[in-house]
C-alpha cells in the first residue's frame, strides 16, 4: 500500500514537472524547462522526455551536454530526418564535427541517395560556418592540434579533444602530423587510428609505434580492437577471475596495455601467460626480451598517468 502510494505521487510528480516544462519551453524560457525536464527524467527516464530535456538545453546553449544526452536514445534521434538534423547542428555548435561525421556514416547505409546527400552537404555547411565565423578559434585550434607533438603530456590529453573539434579535412591534415611524431603519445594515435578507420579512409600513413620504428598503415583496413578474438578471450578470462576482487581491475590495466599494441597486437600477442606476465608487468616472470615490451608499455602508461 505504501509503495503504491509512492509510486502515485511520483507519477504525479512528473506530470506537473511535464506540464511546467512544456509551458517554459514553449514560452522560451529553458532554463525553466531545463530544470522541470531534468527532474523529470531523473523520475523515468524515457526518449520523450530525453527530446524535450534536449530541445531545453540547446536553448540554453548548452551543447555539448545536449549531445551527450542524445547518446542515450541515439536510434530515436537518427532514425527521424528533422531530430538527426537538430543532432547534427547541436555536435556542430558543440564543436564535435569528428563524431558528427562518424554518425553519418554509420547510418548512411540507411539512407535513401537523396537523404546521403542533403545531410553530407548540411555536415559540410555547418564546417564552413565554424571556420567563416570563428577564423581566430579555428587557425589557434589547428596549430595546436599538428605541433601535439611540441607540448608535454598532460597538454596532450586536452589536445585530443581539440582535434575532435577540428572539420573532417582538416582533421585528416592533422593526423599525419599525429600518427607520425614520436613524441605523440601511443594513446592519441590508437585513438586517432580508430577515427580514420570509423571515418573509413583508405590512404596510407606513416606511424610511428611503440618498438620506434615507422610503419604504413591503411585506417580502413584494420580491425576494431575490442572485437578482436584476442581481446575477448582476455576479457572473458580476467572477468571470470573475478573472486578476488581483481579481475576487473587487472583486466582495465590490461586493455590499457593491450591498446597500446593497436593495430599489430593480434599478430604481436597470443593469448597465453607470457604475455599476460609482460602486459601486466610481472617481473619475476620476464625473460630478458619480454622485459623489453614490457617497461616499453609500463613507462608509456606511467608517462600518461602523470
């Protein structure tokens, strides 16, 4: 009896919130309806009140939180030409024109000819428009982004997200700066690797990877690293060693580890404990040559941790 009675009040609750925050957002005030809509959906959680919670904050011009909102209900958003439009002008004002290229292309397949096109040249109208009305903003974030290089590594992790900020072609022009400086960080280029292969370019890079040595890599061509047989067998083995308390936390150290190796880590590593032993830095196990990959992979995490 109780709980029913809870479970009532809650309903009605949300409905005054509701019936507030649709009066705020239809008289533009958002703030207020930011409010009403945010309790609400902290109640129950739905994509109605997802949409309108979203249409509240990008009034408010809060972006970059609408467009994370959305993650949450992503196939309601794409899956309806005017909301995938709204979404893709809120990751534009959001400055996330890498992600707002990824979407497309991940549901272009999906779409009719006329569709791929409307929303390839709206994707392209909204990078003219940052790099037209913000040029200052935009040379600053470019110069930042190809000299990564030049900067320590706790400047580097911020310079990631900048990169994501950067328009399709002259995120390309970066990751060539990117993949090839030694004194990038290995995170950063796994990461960018990941975006080119998401964004499904096939020209050739110069990469430099973790033995210091140069290689050419074809981003369309490589393998997602978490689908990967290797990497599930790992998960599947640490998550199931998970009596201790541990298996989850040696499991995160080694897919840290592990992505690192990205792209040659399938052919580099086997599954066995050998490589366990050098992933999760064991010392007493090494031989003189798995030392190597192993301070190799541990320096670099220290490195990025600092």
């Amino acid at each position: 009896m109780i709980e029913e009675e809870a479970d009532l009040m809650e309903e009605t609750d949300y409905q005054r919130l509701y019936n507030d925050g649709i009066v705020a957002l239809s008289a533009g005030k958002f703030q207020q309806a930011s409010m009403s809509f945010t309790t609400c959906y902290s109640i129950k959680a739905n994509f109605r009140t997802n949409y309108l919670l979203f249409l509240a904050l990008t009034g408010q011009g809060q972006f970059s939180d609408a467009f994370l909102l959305a993650q949450k209900y992503l196939r309601d958003y794409v899956t309806d030409n005017e909301r995938f439009e709204q979404l893709l002008s809120t990751g534009a004002q959001a400055k996330k024109f890498v992600e707002i290229r990824k979407l497309y292309l991940a549901v272009s397949a999906y779409m009719s000819d006329k569709e791929k096109r409307y929303f390839l040249e709206l994707i392209n109208q909204l990078e003219r428009e940052f790099v037209s009305s913000k040029p200052k903003i935009y040379k600053s974030l470019k110069k930042k982004v190809i000299y990564c290089g030049a900067c320590d590594l706790f400047e580097q992790r911020s310079v990631l997200n900048m990169a994501k900020s950067l328009p399709f072609a002259d995120y390309l022009e970066a990751a060539v700066f990117l993949l090839k400086d030694p004194n990038v960080h290995q995170l950063i280029k796994v990461n960018v690797l990941d975006d080119l292969r998401l964004l499904k370019i096939s020209d050739n890079y110069d990469f430099y990877f973790l033995d210091h040595n140069f290689y050419q890599v074809s981003p369309s061509t490589l393998h997602a690293f978490a689908a990967s047989k290797l990497y599930n067998r790992f998960e599947n083995s640490f998550l199931q060693k998970g009596e201790d308390g541990l298996g989850k936390e040696r499991w995160a150290e080694l897919r840290l580890k592990l992505s690192l190796l990205y792209p040659f880590e399938i052919d580099l590593v086997s599954f066995s404990s050998r490589w366990q032993h050098i992933l999760l830095y064991e010392k007493e196990f090494l031989s003189v040559s798995d030392q190597k990959w192993a301070d190799r992979l541990e320096s670099s995490i220290a490195a990025w941790n600092v």
